[in-house]
C-alpha cells in the first residue's frame, strides 16, 4: 500500500478534480457573467515595476507594471471544506471569461513571457476571480515644451474595455487611491517623480456609447542641473567671452574680428545641438529664448566692433580732409612764433598771436616750453575756428574708446538684467 501510493501520479487525480471543481465545460464563458443583468462590476489595481523611459521626440513614456482585475463569476464557484482558493496560469485564461481592458492611446505593448507568460488566475470557492499579468506599455504623453528644461510634465495611462459599454462592464478602482502601488526604487535620469494619483470618468464615442476610463497618473518635474552644465553655462560663457573684444585695441581687427565670428558659431552650435534633441514644436521654448538672447547679444558685439571700426575710418579721413584744407605755413615770413606749454587755449593762442618769443617766457624756462609755430592771418581765422568747433563736436561719436568704454557697462548690466528676469519668470 506504502509503495502503492508513493508511485501513484497525483497530477491526474488532481486535474480531474479540478475540471469537475470548476465545471469550464459545462457553461458558454463566451458571454459576460450575469448576462441580461445589471453590468458587471471589475475592480482594478495596478502595481508599478518601473518607469523605463520618458521621450520629448516621439511624446511618449514606457512603463512596466502588474495590472489585476477583480470580479465574481459564479459560473467558477466550486465548494471548499477549507475555503482556499485555486492558482492557474495563463492556460486556464483562454478558456474562461476574462475582462477586455486595453491601453488608450497606446503604441506598443506587451505581456512578459520569460520564461513562461507572466499570468496568474487566482479563483475562490464564492466565483470570485484575480487575473493577473505583467505588462510593459508605451503609450503617448501629451507634454508642453514652452517652459523646457524649467516644465513639469503630467503624463497619463488610461484603461478601457474595448467591447463592454457601462451598461455591461463598470470599471473602477478596487481601492480608490489606495490601488496604484509604485516601487520605492523609481527612479529617472532626467526626471524626477513627484506624485502618482488615480482618477475615472466617462468616455464617450458616438458610434459604440459611453466607457468607464480608469487613468494612472504621474507628475514628473526635470532636473535642470544637466541643461545648466550642457546648456546654460557654455552660452554665458559665450557671452562673456563676446565682451573681451571691448578691452582689445581697436586697432587689433584679425583678433576682435575672429573673437566675435567665433562665439557666434558656438552659439549656433549650441542652439542647433539643443534643437535636434527636441520635437519640432511651433512655439518657444524657455531654452530657445536663453539661447537666441544670449546670440543677440553676441552678435551686438560683433555689430559694435564694426561701428567703431567704420566710426574710426571716418574719423581719420575727415582729419586728413583738415590737414588738406588747412595745411602746415611753418616758415613763411608774416607767421609769428610764440611758446606754449600745453595748456593754453585757443583764445590764449590768438591773444599772444603778437609776441615774440623773448618777450612770453624768460630765457631760463625755454627747455620747459615747446616751441609752437602759428600762421595766424585774418582771413582765414574764423574759418579755421569753425572747422575745430565742429571737429571737437563730432569728437564724442566718433571716439571709438568711447564707446568700447560704454560697452563695458552697457552689455553686463544689460546681461545680469535679462538673468534676473528669466529665472524669476520661469523658475
């Protein structure tokens, strides 16, 4: 009897057992439990594994998850000494009514099958039913670029049954927000998980009806310090770099000149790397407005050097128009000579127009002087104040240090001012 029974295969008694406990064959699971009546209700809970990856170029997410279904079908209903339940996988699936929840607005999706299919069908002696699977979905997120890298991004994946209206199939959330579990160890690259939170409606389609829609969603905000390294800090720097130009000799055209064309091109660089890493959306980012102030003020540093290049040229050719039009008559014999130390006027010049040079300064404090020669007639002497009055007019635009030495303040403060206003808007 001992050897009898220790030879004996169990699993034959045992599935023959469980046919007749459960009783698959002997009803129509094609229709819906309590067909005719009332909608059957299906509870739902999902467990989050992990959040894979969150893509701006394609607007989508992939996560994994355990998505469970509840519900009572008493054509399963077997009796139970012990009231334990019966485990099955997913052989028992095909053969019995099970809800038909899909994934709106999904790309890609499927059920793990290493090493078998990830599905559990867990039954108990009243008809009540679990089904459980394992699921990785992609599905679409409608994100909003206009404050990137500085955005929030809410993301949603919704449950639907595709066949059943409401007036056949409630969907509902088994335990309100208390049925979305999620994996202490969630954890994204460029993202960081704020909240996860459930919430239902209807969903109306004019050709089928109204659908009862369960939705899982997520709040991700970015992390910025990645887009400060890689974005924000070379374009100052660029910027900076544009204003060294203003304390180079404006003499010096091949290093301002190669200086400005440089940080230009990094900056088209840099807006062009940002770009191609982004879904060509139709309006402005809050990176797009960094970057393409940071390459106005970039390029206005280029446009600077060349006003005062131009401002210089046309400075020097009305010099030289002077010195054509009022040449040197050192030497001629009505001019008269005096000597000056640098600090006499105009006027002082005309009013000792008449003396020697014995007769303004002593013998001994000659090697202090220099010597000026003046060819002063007086035809020509109010002319030649009109020229020099209008020489020294000019002489404030024209000053190319002058405006290197505007610049130097001008752009920073102008700079810092635009930082404090971007970063209080959008930070």
């Amino acid at each position: 009897s001992h050897i009898y029974m220790k030879n004996h295969d169990m699993t034959k008694t045992w599935r023959g057992k469980t046919e007749q406990l459960l009783r698959v064959d002997d009803h129509d699971f094609t229709m819906r439990p309590a067909f005719g009546g009332p909608a059957i209700p299906v509870g739902v809970d999902v467990q989050v594994e992990s959040l894979d990856s969150i893509s701006e170029v394609d607007m989508d997410f992939t996560m994994t998850l355990y998505l469970r279904h509840y519900w009572k079908d008493e054509r399963l209903s077997f009796p139970s000494t012990n009231n334990k339940s019966m485990t099955f996988d997913g052989r028992l699936v095909k053969k019995i009514w099970v809800p038909d929840v899909f994934f709106v607005h999904s790309k890609r999706s499927f059920i793990h099958d290493t090493t078998t299919d990830n599905i559990m069908l867990r039954v108990f002696p009243d008809g009540h039913v679990l089904y459980s699977m394992r699921i990785t979905v992609t599905a679409m997120c409608n994100m909003d670029f206009s404050h990137f890298p500085l955005d929030s991004q809410t993301c949603s994946l919704e449950l639907e049954s595709y066949a059943y209206t409401d007036e056949d199939l409630m969907l509902y959330w088994k335990n309100g927000n208390e049925s979305l579990k999620t994996d202490e160890k969630i954890s994204l690259s460029q993202f960081l998980i704020q909240k996860f939170h459930t919430t239902s409606r209807l969903a109306f389609y004019s050709s089928t009806g109204w659908y009862n829609r369960l939705y899982i969603n997520f709040t991700l905000r970015r992390h910025i310090f990645f887009f400060l390294l890689q974005t924000y800090f070379p374009a100052t720097l660029m910027v900076i770099l544009s204003w060294v130009s203003f304390w180079i000799d404006h003499q010096a055209v091949p290093a301002r000149v190669s200086l400005g064309i440089t940080t230009v091109l990094t900056m088209s660089t840099i807006i062009t790397g940002v770009n191609a890493s982004m879904p060509r959306v139709s309006y402005i980012k809050a990176v797009d407005i960094y970057l393409w102030v940071s390459f106005v003020f970039v390029f206005l540093s280029v446009l600077e050097y060349a006003a005062v290049n131009y401002l210089t040229t046309v400075q020097e050719r009305k010099e030289r128009k002077l010195r054509e039009k009022y040449p040197c008559t050192c030497g001629i014999p009505h001019s008269k000579t005096m000597m000056l130390d640098g600090n006499y006027s105009e006027s002082d010049a005309n009013s000792l127009a008449g003396y020697t040079r014995n007769q303004i300064v002593p013998e001994e404090e000659k090697q202090e002087k220099m010597v000026v020669h003046l060819a002063i007639s007086n035809e020509s002497n109010s002319s030649r104040k009109r020229g020099l009055k209008g020489h020294v007019g000019l002489r404030i635009i024209q000053n190319s240090h002058a405006i290197d030495k505007y610049s130097r303040l001008i752009f920073p403060g102008t700079y810092i001012f635009f930082n404090l206003i971007y970063w209080s808007v959008f930070s």
